[in-house]
C-alpha cells in the first residue's frame, strides 16, 4: 500500500496582511459624541442651529464614519462646527463629497492615528448634509 501526502507552501505579505486585519477606526472612537452640546450647520440652507432630534441623528452618522488613511482632498463648502463639553470642533466637507475633514486638535482621543498628519479624513458613508434643514 503506497500512502502519499501532499503538502501546500504558501507565501504571504506579512505586512499586507497585518494592515488588513487592524479595525477601522470611527470618528465615534476618537470624538467624544456623547457630549455633544450644540451643533450648528452652514450649508447650502444657511447658518443655523440643529434640533435636538437633527443633533442626535447626526451624532449616529458621525460615529459610523470611518478613517480613511490614504486621502487628502479639498473641502469646505460646508462647514460643521460641533460643541463637545464646552469645546469647538469644526468639520468641513462638501455638498455630495464623500469624505469630512477634522483637525487633530479637535478629537478627543488620538490613539491609532498618524502622529505625522494634523488634518484627518473619515468616509461620509454617503451622508449628505444638505439634507440637513434649518426647524422652527
């Protein structure tokens, strides 16, 4: 009886691989969200403060939104500007622009970013904040 055994070699990217397997990291992560005081919008609709009910959907769509590490674009005809325990954060971004841009002084928390890169991009997950409407 003749017995054969096979055996696979594989190579792999070390590196490729340990860069696929880190978690994203969310805006939700490095943003105190659970803070948020005010938020007030600039957008094609004007200057104006969001609801109670807009500031908490909006703090959803912000916390989902993820780093994008290998990006740097032009934004800025919208203009975000949160209030998280009595301190400014601005996020600029465009009408159907799929990214937001934050400073690094803003976050709360910086852990897993680049030490290197002061302007940070995170996907807007199609978020539009046009939609986003001054309430009576």
């Amino acid at each position: 009886m003749l017995l054969s055994v096979v055996v696979f070699v594989g190579c792999t990217d070390l590196k490729k691989d340990k860069e696929n397997t880190t978690d994203a990291i969310t805006l939700g992560d490095v943003l105190d969200l659970s803070k948020l005081e005010k938020v007030t919008m600039y957008n094609n609709s004007g200057k104006f403060e969001l609801t109670a009910a807009q500031r908490g959907k909006l703090k959803k769509e912000l916390a989902k939104m993820e780093y994008e590490k290998s990006i740097a674009v032009k934004l800025g005809s919208i203009y975000i500007e949160l209030i998280i325990d009595g301190k400014k954060c601005g996020i600029t971004s465009g009408t159907h622009k799929k990214h937001i841009e934050v400073h690094k002084s803003s976050l709360t928390n910086t852990k897993g970013l680049p030490a290197e890169r002061d302007w940070l991009y995170f996907k807007t997950n199609g978020v539009n904040f046009d939609n986003y409407k001054p309430k009576k």
